[in-house]
C-alpha cells in the first residue's frame, strides 16, 4: 500500500455502497471489493470506482500500479475478529 493514499476519497458516506474492502494483491496491484446498495447499478459503480481509483493512482505518479474493482454480494468477516477488514495488506 502507498501510505497516505486514500483511492477511496469521495466514497466514503457514498450511500450507494454498503460496504467495502481494499485488498493488496501483490506488489503492484491492489483490488477493491464492494457491496452496493439495493437496486443500484454495480456496474455503472464499478466503472467509476475504477476510474476514481485510476485518477488518484496517476495523481500520486503511481501508473505502475494496477487497480481492480469488483462488485461482491457481502465480504465475508474475518474469523479473527468477527469483522470484516477494510485494508487487506499482501501476504507471500
């Protein structure tokens, strides 16, 4: 993860999304999950997730960096804390 960057920013309070994760895949690449709103358009979302997550990406002279975004039905909680983890950091 890139500290201080927020690919997020604009999104939070977005009543449209319902819930959301950011996984670090690998060390270039970071994918976001979300759960939308009953009756929203996912996919319409997920275009500008991507491109919101693409701009703030760039801003930061971060273009090598590669960016997902998926719609997901729920996030699964972690068995750990009973709580779904916001920031999913790489593991090897």
């Amino acid at each position: 993860m890139v500290i201080g960057l927020d690919p997020l920013k604009g999104l939070n309070g977005d009543p449209r999304v319902t819930d959301t994760q950011v996984r670090q895949t690998g060390p270039r690449s970071i994918g976001y999950l979300f759960c939308a709103a009953d009756g929203m358009d996912s996919r319409g979302m997920a275009d500008e997730i991507m491109a919101s997550m693409r701009a703030c990406l760039d801003m930061c002279e971060c273009q090598q960096v590669i960016c997902t975004v998926r719609h997901v039905p729920f996030l699964e909680p972690s068995p750990n804390t009973g709580k779904v983890e916001r920031w999913v950091p790489f593991r090897v």
